[in-house]
C-alpha cells in the first residue's frame, strides 16, 4: 500500500538530529516556557518576516486566541461578524463562534479552492469586523483589492495558516500579510510536531502582549491575572522539534511541488479534474493535492484496490455538521460540489519516484 502520509518515514529522515534536540530538552529538566519555544519563536518570525511569534498549544488556540485577544482590546465585541470561506475545515470557524463571534460564508473559487474575493464585499454588513482568509491546501490567497477594502471598512485580515507554510504571495511570506496568522504544527501538516502545536504571528505589538498573556491563563506575571485567559502554550520538547525540523522546510516544500508537477503534467484521464498550478509556483506549497471526480467514491475504492490510500477533505460542509445546525438552511452549489468530488492524492516529500509514476499510471488507466 502506497501510504496517504507516511509520517514515519518522514520524521525519521530527521532522527539523529531530532532525538539530540528532544535529549537536550529532556535533560534541561524545562518543559514549558522555555529556551526551545523562545529559540523557535525566534526561527519562525525570522523565517515568516513577523515581528512577533507566540507559541500556542495547537492551531485551533491560535485562532481562537486572535479573535479572544481583539474583543479583549476593545476592537471587536461579540456579535461581531467574521467573513470565512464556506468550505474550509471546521476549525476555522470554531475559532469564530467559540469567541461569540458570527461566521459570516462566502462561496470559494472553483478552481483554487480558495475563497473568492469577488465576493467579499457583498457579503459584508456594518457588523463585519475581520475578514479570515484560509490558504486551503497550501495555496495562498490574497490581493491588493482586499487590502484596500479592509482599510476602507475597518477590518481585521486574519490568516488561517494551517495548511500553507513556507508560501509566498508577491515575496512575502503567508503569516505575514494581513494583521494576525494561526498556525498549525498537527503531525501531518508540511512542518508538523511529533503531537500537537501551534502559532500565531503578527506584527501588532498590543496584539501579541495581549495572546502571548492569554494563552498562559490570561498572565504576564505568574500569580497577576489581567484576563480570563486559556492554558494553550507550547511545550519545549515539541518546539525543538519543529525548531529543526523547520532548517528543512523549504526542501521538503520543493519536493511537494516537483511531485505536483509531475501528477499536473502526467495524469491525463480525462474524467479526473486536476487543481489548478499558479503561475508562481512559489504561491503553493501542495499540502495536498486535491483531484476532483464525479463519481469520486468509485474512484477512491479503486484507488485503494490498486493500493493506493486517499483521504477526502472534506467529505461534509462545515454548515451541513450537527454542530451548526443553525446554519442547515444555508444552500453554497460551489462548496457542495466540491465536498461531494474532492480526493487527495498521496504527496510528501519522501514519496518515491516509483510510488509518484504508479499513481498516475494507476489514474489514467481507471474507466
């Protein structure tokens, strides 16, 4: 069986220099709050352009704790509204109304997966306070027209990181293009820890004193409580991984790109819809390699007969989930087309060149 994601493999390119690094860690006898998280705090807005990186405990907290960290500013309150693409995962948008904030969807452009700009604006009410951009599949989404519209309405652009790091939209780096940036280190994201993780970025100088306070129980100073805070911070031994295994980022991106490449350019089957390659190759770091097909559970049943693993993300809108059945009523044809087709291909930088050629052969040959 060619692996989905073969995070072992993956992880144990890097082992001797990872288990000195967790070595260490272990024998500093700090855990939290320490030189790891201030080191890789350090590497990540140094490799991002932020001017702040606060570590958090996964990459739900990170976006939980921007939207937190305004309403505790003052600069929004609840009820406010948070434009969101329809079709991202659910975390997203738990971040939202975890913070009694209201979502507020946009259908995304069908051939990036992306939310459409275009529509941004007439989906905005006098309540709408931040626009959350998610660069879904590791593709980044951005322009100078949605710049111009959050400094003409007063909006907050926050950047749904979890999938995309290492991109770049016009030279700079996605965490780094509106106001404040989550991320997520899960396992099997292109920089994952060995459990979980998170960030947050920004160059807002009120903004990061207030989420680096919230995420340690709402204090600057042990036992002194200016917020009713979270207990969401990143430990020391998952900061030393990420620490070094970020030195290798950028390769192993490269490697997602040539194997993207490669499937663009081979699998010809023409019942298989192929995501669209940006012109700058640089705007995609193909977390995942999304196909879309009409009949797309015939194809994954093939796919796993012929030995190949694939995952669906995501099978079910996150508006269609028990969980918001408020919003059951709420009818997106782009988003529900894409729910009902999308497969993900296997993609990683450790897939062989001989796994890489039997998938295509695999796809072209399915009737």
């Amino acid at each position: 069986m060619i692996k989905f994601l073969d995070l072992q493999k993956i992880n144990l390119a890097h082992q001797q220099a990872i288990e000195a690094r967790m070595l260490k860690t272990f024998r500093s006898g700090w855990y939290l709050l320490g030189e790891e998280v201030k080191q890789f705090e350090h590497n990540l807005s140094a490799y991002i352009g932020s001017k702040h990186t606060i570590g958090v405990a996964n990459g739900l907290d990170a976006l939980r704790l921007i939207f937190k960290a305004y309403i505790e500013l003052g600069v929004m309150q609840p009820g406010d509204e948070v434009i969101v693409p329809a079709n991202t995962y659910i975390a997203s948008v738990l971040a939202i109304t975890d913070n009694n904030l209201v979502p507020v969807f946009v259908e995304p452009d069908a051939d990036t997966f992306n939310i459409d700009i275009t529509k941004i604006e007439a989906a905005m009410s006098g309540k709408c306070k931040a626009v959350m951009l998610v660069h879904l599949y590791g593709q980044a989404i951005f322009s100078d027209t949605l710049k111009a519209m959050s400094q003409k309405y007063n909006f907050k652009i926050i950047e749904d990181n979890a999938q995309a790091i290492g991109v770049t939209h016009n030279g700079i780096k996605t965490g780094n293009l509106g106001d404040a940036a989550g991320f997520s280190f899960y396992p099997g994201k292109n920089l994952g820890a060995l459990g979980d993780g998170g960030a947050v970025t920004t160059n807002d100088d009120g903004l990061a004193k207030a989420i680096r306070a919230l995420a340690n129980y709402g204090s600057e100073t042990k036992y002194v409580n200016q917020y009713k805070g979270l207990n969401s911070r990143l430990d020391e031994i998952q900061a030393a991984v990420l620490d070094e295994k970020l030195k290798h980022l950028d390769i192993e991106n490269e490697r997602r790109r040539e194997i993207a490449t490669y499937y663009s350019q081979h699998i010809t089957n023409p019942l298989i819809v192929l995501p669209k390659v940006p012109v700058d190759t640089a705007e995609h770091v193909w977390h995942l390699f999304v196909i879309r097909t009409a009949e797309r559970d015939r194809l994954q049943q093939y796919l796993t007969e012929n030995s190949i693993q694939t995952l669906i993300h995501y099978p079910i809108p996150l508006y269609k989930q028990e969980a918001y059945i408020e919003y059951a009523h709420l009818s997106f044809p782009i988003t529900e087309a894409i729910h009902n087709e999308v497969l993900s291909l296997p993609i990683s930088p450790v897939l062989t060149p001989d796994e890489v050629e039997k998938i295509v052969e695999v796809l072209n040959k399915y009737l």
